[in-house]
C-alpha cells in the first residue's frame, strides 16, 4: 500500500509540472498573443515569457505583426463608358490591433475582399476606359485610403493597393494593339527621318568644313606669297643699297687715293672732263656745264694743254 501510495504521489508530481510546463507561453518576436479568461478577453501578450492560470486562461488568437501580402481574383468592372474588363488586385496590410482583429470582425480578409472589389467597382465607374487604364497610380491611391479608413476599426491598417492586371475585352485588346503598332511604326519612321536628317546635315557641315578650309590653305598659300615677295623685295633693295654703297666708298676711296696723291690742276680738270664725257654718255636729257667752263672753246684749249703737258712729261 505503501509502493501505491508513492506512485500516486509521483504521478501527481509529473501531472502538475506537466500541466505547468504546458502553460508557460513563450511569444515570438513580431508576434501577439490574445488571452481569454472565463471566456472572456484578458490582455495581449507582446514579445516574452507569459504564465496560463490552468483551466481558466486561454489563447484566443495568435496574431502575426507583420506585413502581409492578399492577392485578390480577378474582379469584373465596367467603365463609365459601358466597357466591361477584369481587374484584379493585390493588397498590402498588417495588424495594428490584435484584440480588434480579433474581436472586431469574423473574416477580416474576406472582408478586406469584399470591400476591395466593391470599392474598385465605383472608383472605375466614374473613369472612362482611357482614364482606367491611365490612372492606375490614381486609382491605386484612392483605394489605399477607403480601404484603410474602412478596416480601421477591425484592427488592420492597409498599406498599399496595387491593381496588378487590367484585362478589357477582346476586341478592345486587338484594338489597342493595332493602335500600339501603327504608333510604333509612326515613331519608327520618325527615327528614320530624323536619321536622313541629321546625315545631310553632317554631310553638309562636311562639305562646309572642307570648303573653310581650302580657303584657309588659300589664304595662307597667299600670304606665303605675298611674304617671299616682299622678302625678295627687301633682299633687291638691300641688294642694290650695298652695291650704291660699294660704289660710294669706292668713289671715296678713289676720291681720297686722289687727294693723297697731291694731283695737279690739269689733272683735275682731266677727271672732271672724263667725268664730264661719262654723264654726256648717259641716259640723262639734261646737262648741266660747270660755271669755270665758260665756252666749248675754253674746254677745248683746256684739253689740248692738259694733252700737250702730258706728252712733254
């Protein structure tokens, strides 16, 4: 009875640490945890180590923090303009509230559904098909906001709305295309245009630029020209200038080579008639006779002395 009685004991030893053990809750990271009591909510356990009171608390709910990412099926719409096309969308939201997103609503992403499809449809029936698919960042912010606003009070705040795909009709879509590929081909041979254009004119410029600068090599072919005959200009004149100067100083020389010799006055007179014959002799058309030259007489008997005296020395 006694082996019984310890057994019994033991067994109620392991029964209460299992129990125990079973009611230590540890919450995650990024994590709440909703506590009921007596049915009841309790509190909202945050991130760490929490205690159960056995048989009388309970975890309602474990709510994940995080942002959470709801891709919605493809919801028929029509357009202001009697246009019928799919348009399905993907929505961003996390909890803000766990005891509301617990409490606050019994489906919330089928709720968050319902109102997306909803809300699409009388955002789109005020657009045109042009509007819709032009104004998909409109559209998608218009949304966000009366998404947000609506799922406030379930405890979810809804980040962003992005319309993923619109899909009009058939015959809309093979029109579209055709549009797109007449634009396509408009732009093409606007490139091509603007191609042959921007050719001539390099070609153009090309021509321009040869033109400039054969008339610069002209130019400067000239100036060389110009330069070397002004340089053969100057050499001839300084030529001729050294050689008036040559015959200047040899005229000196001779002239002092005279004058150092100590010459007679018939001597003189001799140079000067010689000199006298060489200007007759020129090209000049006047001649000027020495005022000591009175008649052609007076040189003639001049000369005929000066020849006499000569002939006795």
């Amino acid at each position: 009875m006694e082996y019984i009685g310890y057994f019994m004991l033991i067994a109620i030893v392991v029964v209460l640490l299992l129990i125990i053990i079973g009611n230590i809750k540890i919450v995650p990271q990024a994590q709440e945890y909703v506590v009921q009591r007596i049915g009841a909510y309790y509190a909202t356990w945050g991130t760490g180590l929490h205690f159960l009171v056995p048989f009388i608390d309970k975890v309602a709910k474990k709510v994940s923090l995080k942002e959470n990412v709801v891709d919605f099926a493809p919801q028929p719409v029509i357009t202001k303009d009697n246009v019928t096309m799919q348009i399905d969308t993907v929505v961003f939201y996390l909890v803000s509230d766990a005891k509301l997103f617990t409490y606050g609503i019994d489906r919330p992403i089928a709720a968050i559904e319902n109102l997306t499809a909803t809300t699409l449809r009388n955002i789109i029936g005020d657009l045109d098909l042009d509007a819709t698919l032009t104004s998909r960042d409109v559209i998608n912010t218009k949304i966000t906001a009366i998404l947000d606003e609506a799922s406030d009070k379930w405890g979810i705040k809804v980040t962003r709305v992005e319309l993923k795909n619109i899909m009009p009709p058939r015959e809309i879509q093979d029109a579209m295309e055709k549009q797109m590929k007449a634009e396509r081909e408009r732009r093409e041979a606007i490139l091509q245009a603007e191609g042959r254009k921007k050719s001539q004119i390099l070609v153009a410029e090309g021509e321009k630029e040869a033109v400039i600068l054969k008339a610069e090599a002209e130019k400067e072919s000239a100036i060389l020209r110009a330069e070397a005959e002004k340089e053969k200009q100057i050499r001839e004149a300084e030529g001729e200038a050294e050689a008036i100067m040559m015959v200047q100083k040899a005229l000196a020389d001779s002239i002092k080579l005279l004058n150092d010799a100590n010459p007679t006055d018939k001597v003189i007179a001799l140079k000067g008639i010689e000199a006298f014959g060489q200007a007759a002799n020129g090209n000049a058309t006047k001649i000027i006779i020495p005022s000591e030259i009175q008649s052609l007489a007076g040189l003639a008997t001049s000369l005929k002395t000066l020849v006499s005296d000569t002939d006795v020395q």
